[in-house]
C-alpha cells in the first residue's frame, strides 16, 4: 500500500512541476511576444517621423555662404539625422516633372526658392512640439518659410501613445496573472512536500538547509521555461520573416538579446521568490496546522 501511495505522490509532484514549467513558459512567451510587439511598432513609427521632412525654404537674398553655415550647422545638431540642399533649380524641374508642364516658359522666370530639406530624429519630434520647432527654425535670419505636414506627425505620435500605452497595460496585467499563476502553483507543489518540511525541522534542519533544495528546483524549472519561452518566440519570429522579410530591417540582433536576457531573468526571479515566501509559509505553521 506504501509503494502504491509513493508512486501516486511522485506521479502528483511530476504534474506540479510539469504544470509550473508550462505555466511559466506561456507566461514568459506572451511576455517576450508583447514586448516584441511594442519594439516593433515604436520602430516603424519612428521611421515614419524620421523619413517626414521639416522642408527650409531660404530667402531669395541669402547669401550662399550663410545658407551653407546653416545646413551645417543643422548636420552638427544631435537632433537632427539628415539634411539634404535643393536649389530652385532642381526644384523647378522635379515640379515640372510631376505636372508635366513648362512652367518656366510659361511664367518667363522661376517662381520657386532653395530650399534645405531636414529629416529630425524621431524622439526631436515626439517630445517636441512641431510648431516650437517650426518657430526657432523661422528665427533663422535665412529662412523664409517653413513647411511640413502638421497632422501627419500629430497623427503618429497620439497612435504611438496609444499602442505603447495599450501595450504597457496589457503587458502589467499578464505579468500580474503570470505571477498569480505561477505562484499558485509553485505553492501546490510544495504543499503537496509540508510533512517533509516539518519534519527537517523537527530534526534540527536549518531554514536555510530547508529552502535550499527548493529554491534549486524552482530556478532549473524557470531556466527550463525561460529556454522553452525564448525558443518558441524565435521560431515565431523566423517564421513571421519567411512570410514577411520587411521585419527583417526591424529586428536587431543586440535588441534580441536584451529581451532573451530580460525572459531569462524573469524566469529565474519569479520561481525564486515565490519559493522563498511557500516555504517560509510552512515553515512557521506548527504539525496540527498542516493539516488543513
């Protein structure tokens, strides 16, 4: 009868465990996954910002040597990426070419003025707003006008807001029922092991000497997880580039390793301290209370 009961005890402990290392895994999966989620879309965002142009246009009686001061010292500012010069000339005939008429001809002079195209970094736009810019850009003794598309860029930060916001919350909500979940079932397994603790105590085992064998098991089955949640997001995110290479120039490989790290601490973390806190729980319940 013993061997039949030990046999059914270790059956049960091997599905605690089982339990807590899919529990984690999944948790630890849809974490990476949403994380990946929010760096891409942050991504392409700042792209976009970056590729919309803050478009100089220079007065008519600027002189060359200010107007070429200027740019550089636009190229020098960290803010922005690039510039890029367009005199009225090259600027007539990219006009012409998409109307798809003489206008020169037509008008007997060239209506149009240089002009310095200026890319900002995506943060520069983000937390700055783009009238300011357009404002100290208008300061500029050479400059004219400024033009750029104003919705566009308001459009773009408020959605960014709104994905990194929704993102955040849905990330703090599966952490909360992550650790819930695993807690939980961290506790059964030990629960099911009470007898075992009260009794090295009994004996005159340390706390210490207690927990120790505990906390191991849990941090080899968060290091299983964290390996299993880790493997699974790459096959997805390999899988996800042979259907679409674009998100291929999204990924970074040193970005890859920052969040495989962050999973793996994760992993190791939450099994540790709510291991530490079960057995600290049976160790101050005396013999009768183990019994409910």
């Amino acid at each position: 009868m013993s061997i039949k009961q030990d046999k059914f005890n270790k059956r049960r402990l091997r599905s605690s465990y089982l339990s807590v290392v899919i529990s984690m895994t999944l948790v630890l999966f849809l974490i990476g996954l949403l994380s990946t989620l929010l760096y891409h879309s942050k991504t392409i965002a700042n792209q976009v910002q970056e590729n919309i142009a803050f478009t100089v246009l220079l007065k008519p009686e600027a002189k060359p040597i200010d107007v070429k001061q200027f740019q550089r010292q636009l190229e020098l500012s960290e803010h922005v990426k690039t510039t890029e010069f367009i005199s009225k000339n090259e600027a007539i005939k990219s006009l012409e070419k998409d109307l798809g008429e003489d206008f020169i001809s037509f008008l007997g002079f060239n209506p149009l003025t240089d002009a310095i195209d200026i890319h900002f970094q995506a943060y520069y736009t983000q937390t700055n707003d783009p009238e300011r810019i357009e404002k100290e850009l208008l300061n500029i003794p050479v400059v004219q006008e400024v033009i750029y598309d104003k919705s566009l860029i308001k459009l773009l930060n408020d959605n960014l807001q709104k994905v990194s916001y929704s993102l955040l919350v849905l990330s703090s909500i599966f952490s909360i029922i992550a650790i819930a979940l695993i807690n939980a079932s961290i506790r059964l397994s030990i629960y099911s092991r009470r007898f075992i603790i009260k009794t090295m105590q009994l004996v005159g085992a340390t706390k210490r000497f207690i927990r120790k064998p505990f906390i191991k098991k849990s941090l080899q089955h968060g290091l299983l997880a964290s390996f299993l949640a880790i493997l699974c997001l790459d096959l997805l995110v390999r899988y996800c580039i042979q259907f679409l290479p674009e998100i291929q120039r999204l990924h970074k490989t040193e970005d890859q390793i920052i969040l495989y790290t962050s999973l793996l601490i994760i992993g190791l973390f939450i099994p540790w301290i709510c291991t530490y806190f079960a057995v600290r729980k049976y160790l101050k319940l005396t013999t009768d209370e183990l019994h409910y």
